[in-house]
C-alpha cells in the first residue's frame, strides 16, 4: 500500500480528537502583514538601494509624505495604495494589521536624523514586526554631489552635529584637521560661521552650504568663514540644507562634477510625436537637464484606406522595385497593415528599402527588415535623395517606389525621385491630427519663461505646438533639428538659437548642450550664480 493509501485509511475519530484540543481563539488569529522601515536618502530617486526599490514594487500600501511619495511612483506597482497621513505611525499599523504588505518611505537619512527610534518604536508597542532598509545619507550623498568627499589630507576625522544646536562646543568644532558636517544648518551659516571665527577658528576655512541636494534644483553656496555670511546674503537663496565646514570643501575646484553639467537645472519642453522619445530623454537627463514630453501631434489611419490597401497588395505581389520610409510612423502603419493580413516581415522579401531617421531605421530592424540605403551624416530627405540611385532599365526590372506617408508630409522627395527616372506612388499611410491641449499650467509655463529651452524635432512640431499652447517665451532657447524645422520656427516668429550640426536627435541634444556650456562659463566669468536661461531676465527676443 502506497503512503497516500495509508493516509487515506486513517481513523477519522482522530482528526475529529486534535480539532477538539485547539483553542478557538487560535484558530481566529489573522496574519500581520509586513512592515518595512525604507530610507529615501537625500533626494535624487536613482540613490534608492536595490532592497529599497524591491521593498517598494512588493508593497500594497506606501505611507509617504509629500517628499518621497514622487519617488515611490516611480517604482511602485499599479495598484498600490498611497497615504499621506500626518499620523504615519497610525497609518503604518493600521495598514500592517489588516494583513497589508507595507513600506514607510522616510525622507533623508532616519538612522541620522533619529527619525527611525520614533517610527520604530510605535511598531514595537502595537507589536507589528518590522524591517530597515537603509539608503544613502544625506551627511555622505550630498557632499559627493557637491564636489568634495569628507576626509582628505591631513583630514582624519568627521563630526555630525545639528546645526540648530545653541549649546555646541564651538572650541573644539573650531580646531583645524576636522570636518564638521552640520545638518539643517543651511539658513544659520552665517551664525555658524561667527561662532567659529570667535572660537579661534582660521578666517580661510573653506565652508560650503548645500540646498536641495542631489536634485537637480542643488545650489552650492562655497567661500570661507569670514566670506560667507556676505554670500548667503547676496544669493538670496532660503530653505532647509546642509553645512560643511573643513579643508576637504576646497576639494570643489577639482571635483566639482554635478551642478557643473552644461544643462543643470535646465527644464527642457520636448513636443512629441508618436515617436518614442526615450533616447533623447535619457540624454538629457545624463546632461543634467529635467525633460517634460508634450504630445502636439495624434496619428490616425487614413480616411479612405482602399489606396493602402492596393499598395500593400502590390508590395507582396512584386509591384515595387523599392519601398522609402521617412518616419517611425510610417513603419508602424505598414507594420500594421501587414498584421491585418497575417503577414509579417518576410513580405519584404526581394524589395530594397531605404530609410532616413535614426529612429525609423530603429523601428525597421525591431520588426526584422534592414535597410539597403540610410543616408550617411544628415538625417533628412534632402540627404535621403542625394543618395538614392537613378532608375537604370538595364538593371532595374522595375522602375516603382512606395513612398508610404502621412497625409501633410511635403512633395521635394517625390519630385526628386521623379527627376531620377523613378515612377512613385505616393500613398498616405496615415493621417496626423492635432493633440490636445497640453494641461492649463504647461502652457502657462510655456508662455511665461517656464522652461529653459524647447526642442523642435520637426517642422510639424513647431506648428502643432504653438497652435494648441501658443508661443515659447522670448527667454527660452529654441533648439531646431535641421534647416527645415528652424525654418518652420522662423516663420512662426521664432528665432532659432541652436541648430544640430547633423539632424538627429543625439545631434540636437548635443548642441543644446554645447550652448548651455557657453552660458554657463560666460555665467562664471561674470559673477553670476545661474546660467539658466528660465532665471535670467533678456531683452524680448526679435524676429528672426
């Protein structure tokens, strides 16, 4: 008799026996969820530790605060619940008792700051078991984004106080060979400052103030003791940061690496397509600017689809000796229509295919077609053509093109074609409408200097943007793509202050880039503290 046998044929009176001895109480007991302690760290959400951002993607329930709630977004899953309570303690044993799996996301450094005794020990009075995940410090992290470490020559020793303190000993902070890091000292340097200075402390020691660390809105406050009450007061600048005082601040000439970046703090308005965008996102932000993407344009299928549909035909039965695709858009429709048919990429079989546009060719080789001819350099249809060869009889059994296209794209590739001996037909794939309206406080940002610089990454997006949120303001660097788009902003009133030496999107970015660091050292050499173009007031911008 096999085990499972055995089992089956066991009494039944004494399952009946063990029910009767367990306590009814025991049988009710409900299961306590998890509870997870999780440091934020000083601001910038690419410091959360991997166990930080597995805690947070496990979680049913984020009790955050209006800090650290943007960054627990960004990798929570889609159902999990947000609360912003002022009772987190409440909140957190509540959720916990009612069998949730939950994280409390604290801003800063709670093992610094001492914020983790208190969260701590409300889970250990209810009896809620609970875990610490903790993260980047704000007494570490931000003095690496402001260009210095805390040791260093002669520098062996570190000390952590509060900077609201009214009783420290000033005497001993004010020997040399120490750095001093002083938490929520930022409004009261100057205070610190004196206070060391009638200590005995050198009038030449470097201190630097640090606001908002780690974001992209850091400022850097940098001089010495006897230099930086004057600063402080020149910069205007208010808030909660962090002081730090000792020979390593003078590390900053050398290492000064984060608000050095050409496009720091710059906000940068992308009008999109329904191309994706994330590659000039990325580049962006590696610049240290902060994208905001704002849809201008919707794609839809052609009103009368009978033409796509007999060019589709033709390109699987072997009418066309070539097929030219000039947008991302134009693959994605001809990739559909495919699909509707029950064919794929092998239905390109045999044809060549020419392609202009880093990200069209992207989108080709994703659905499994390589182009033949992509122009070299520029990536434009002027660029295209002056590379696609004339029709030869002799060596072309067919002299046709399909240019699929959207419903306003412009006629110069079909006349050049055409000029080269090629019969194009010349098929609208898709239709381009105008989007809606971006939200009322994007387009108030766009019409007062909100934003730093606007990237135009074709003609269409310039009319589409100014048409559904009107101009950029005169203060906003206008960066155009290539000849054609810088022309489109030029009759719209603009005047074009970048334009990309090659006419891509890494090309764009680079020269936004490029100006910015011109700014930014014309900006140092003057005395100024910013170079974005959002914070300084010009003379209204003409006409091009």
């Amino acid at each position: 008799m096999t085990r499972a046998a055995t089992a089956t044929a066991a009494p039944a009176e004494d399952t009946t026996v063990i029910a009767a001895v367990i306590p009814a109480k025991a049988r009710k007991k409900t299961t306590v969820g998890t509870v997870a302690l999780v440091a934020a760290g000083p601001g910038d959400p690419d410091l959360l530790t991997l166990r930080a951002v597995a805690l947070i993607r496990d979680a049913d329930i984020v009790v955050a605060d209006d800090v650290t709630e943007p960054i627990a977004r960004l990798h929570s899953k889609p159902d999990a619940e947000f609360i912003l309570a002022g009772d987190h303690a409440k909140a957190v044993v509540d959720a916990a008792r009612d069998g949730k799996n939950v994280v409390r996301l604290i801003a800063g450094d709670p093992i610094v700051d001492g914020t983790l005794v208190a969260e701590a020990a409300a889970l250990r009075k209810a009896k809620i078991p609970f875990e610490v995940a903790p993260g980047v410090s704000d007494m570490t992290g931000i003095p690496a984004y402001a260009g210095f470490s805390l040791t260093g020559g002669k520098v062996r020793q570190i000390r952590v106080v509060d900077g609201t303190d009214t009783e420290l000993p000033w005497a001993d902070l004010a020997q040399p060979g120490i750095t001093t890091v002083y938490l929520n000292g930022a409004d009261l340097c100057a205070e610190i400052a004196a206070s060391l200075l009638a200590a005995g402390a050198d009038a030449k020691t470097p201190i630097a103030v640090t606001r908002q660390g780690t974001t992209v809105d850091q400022r850097t406050l940098a001089g010495t003791l006897s230099e930086i009450g004057a600063i402080a007061k020149r910069s205007k600048q208010a808030g909660p940061g962090v002081v730090v005082v000792g020979e390593v601040v003078a590390q900053r000439e050398k290492a000064d690496w984060f608000e050095a970046k050409p496009l720091f703090g710059w906000r940068v308005l992308i009008p999109r397509t329904q191309e994706p965008s994330d590659s000039i996102v990325n580049l962006l932000r590696r610049y240290g600017a902060v994208p905001m993407e704002v849809p201008t344009i919707s794609v839809e299928p052609p009103r009368t689809p009978q033409q796509i549909d007999r060019a589709v035909h033709g390109l699987v039965s072997g009418r066309y000796e070539w097929i030219g695709f000039t947008s991302v858009n134009a693959v994605r429709a001809i990739r559909e229509k495919l699909a509707s048919y029950g064919l794929d990429a092998r239905s390109f079989a045999g044809l060549k295919v020419a392609a202009v546009g880093d990200a069209t060719v992207a989108a080709l080789i994703e659905f499994g077609v390589r182009p033949d001819l992509v122009p070299e350099g520029e990536q434009t249809t002027a660029a295209l053509l002056d590379e696609w060869p004339g029709y030869d009889s002799l060596i072309d059994p067919i002299n046709r093109i399909f240019l699929p296209r959207a419903d306003i794209a412009t006629e110069s590739l079909v006349a050049g074609l055409t000029e080269l001996g090629w019969e194009v037909e010349d098929i609208t794939a898709f239709r381009t409408v105008r989007a809606a309206p971006p939200p009322a406080e994007t387009r108030e940002a766009i019409k007062t200097g909100g934003f730093d610089a606007v990237l135009f990454t074709s003609s269409s997006t310039v009319r589409n943007l100014v048409g559904i949120a009107g101009k950029p303001h005169h203060t906003t660097v206008v960066a155009a793509i290539g000849p054609q788009t810088a022309k489109a902003a030029a009759e719209h009133g603009l005047r074009v202050d970048v334009q990309a030496d090659t006419s891509t999107l890494i090309g764009l970015v680079e020269a936004l880039a490029a100006h910015g660091e011109e700014l930014r050292l014309a900006a140092l050499e003057a005395g100024e503290g910013s170079w974005r173009p959002s914070r300084r007031r010009t003379p209204a911008r003409r006409k091009a």
